[in-house]
C-alpha cells in the first residue's frame, strides 16, 4: 500500500458549490468521490462570489455553517471557506492552483455534477483546469431533460465517471418550497436532520407569505 503520509502519493478531491442548502444528493456525491476515487481527503469548498449565478446566495457563513453540519462526520472531509474569504468572484482554478501550491505532489481530483460538465468549455480557463485536476462527474438526469441521463461524452475532454446513484433532488425546489405547507415536509427530507434544524430556526428561505411560526418538526 503506498505511503500517503505526506502531498505525494495523497488523492485529493474539491467539490465546490453554492451548497444552498447541502441536500442529500450531495451527500451521496461526496460518499460516492470518497470510496471511488480512493480520496485521502475531499474539500467542500462552498463559493463566494459566483461569476455564473444571477441570484444572491444565502449568507456565505451560514453556508458554511450548513456544510458542516451535512459533512462533518465523513471522514477526510473538510469544509474550506478559501473561497469565501478570496475577494472578487469565485473561479476553480484559482482553487486549484492554490492546492497545488500547498500540495504539490497531490493527485487532484475535481468532483462536479452532469450540468456543470456540460457548460465545462465556459469555464475560467478550463483548459488549465484540466491540467490541475482529472474531473469526476456525477452523471444524474438534468432538471429539463426529461430523466434521461445526459451524454457526458458530448463535451469532447477527458474525465472519469463517478457511479452515484440517480437522485432528483434540486436546491432551488428546497428554498422555494421549505416553509409550503403542503410540499414542505417532503422536501425537508432532502437534507440531513441537522441542516433542516438550521434552516428551520435561522429562518432561511423564508418569504413574507411565509409561516409565522416554526414548523413543528423543527422547533
């Protein structure tokens, strides 16, 4: 077995993300980039300023707060705010290159989702990210494409193919339904107990038609 002792010979993934909220499917992802990958360590790295997202983020801390809470208990995970303390808009390579320089006999490994290997080529300097890290990604149906599974092959760069088990779980669906009387209690199951207990009583994703009072399941 080889001596991962020190940066060479370590495998070391990043799954970066908004993480707003960190739901199930995550979870699985990171379970999944762990055993397969052979990680000796996998960062969550929540984004600060997303070049790519129209829409503000919740607060970078209670991401993070949130994160740790889904993450904690795997082992060789930890949750990195570099992202969130880097001023200006959050690009993957920069996450990478600073990585490297603290590791830099580390093999990376860069764990995305299907939707974001398909807009890879639009990237921040996507050919250097390559150079940086082999892509992992996680192939589930896309949220438009009528459940069938997306072809990974059709963007043309190399990369390897995490097995995870399909899950139709959608962070938007989270925040718009939480506090829905009828649709909450489902999608409260879409995250870990503790992270729904934090939504819950920080009042995330609360709108003004929102409840006046906790739900009970979360007091």
């Amino acid at each position: 077995m080889p001596d991962r002792s020190g940066p060479v010979g370590r495998r070391v993934g990043v799954f970066g993300g908004a993480f707003d909220p960190p739901h199930v499917a995550h979870r699985a992802l990171a379970e999944v980039a762990l055993r397969q990958l052979a990680l000796d360590e996998l960062r969550i790295v929540p984004t600060g300023q997303a070049w790519h997202k129209a829409r503000a983020l919740t607060d970078a801390d209670q991401r993070v707060a949130m994160c740790r809470l889904a993450f904690a208990d795997l082992p060789g995970v930890r949750v990195d705010t570099r992202e969130i303390e880097r001023a200006g808009p959050s690009y993957t390579v920069d996450t990478l290159t600073a990585l490297r320089a603290e590791q830099s006999g580390a093999a990376q490994f860069l764990v995305v989702g299907a939707d974001q290997w398909l807009a890879f080529r639009t990237w921040h300097r996507w050919a250097e990210i390559l150079r940086l890290a082999t892509v992992a990604v996680a192939n589930r149906p896309l949220e438009d494409g009528g459940g069938a599974l997306p072809d990974l092959g059709r963007v043309g760069l190399p990369h390897v193919v995490l097995a995870v088990p399909p899950l139709a779980v959608s962070a938007t669906a989270v925040r718009e339904r939480w506090w829905d009387p009828v649709a909450g209690p489902a999608v409260r199951a879409l995250v870990s107990p503790a992270v729904a207990r934090y939504i819950s009583e920080h009042r995330l994703y609360a709108s003004a038609a929102g409840p006046a009072t906790p739900h009970p399941e979360h007091p």
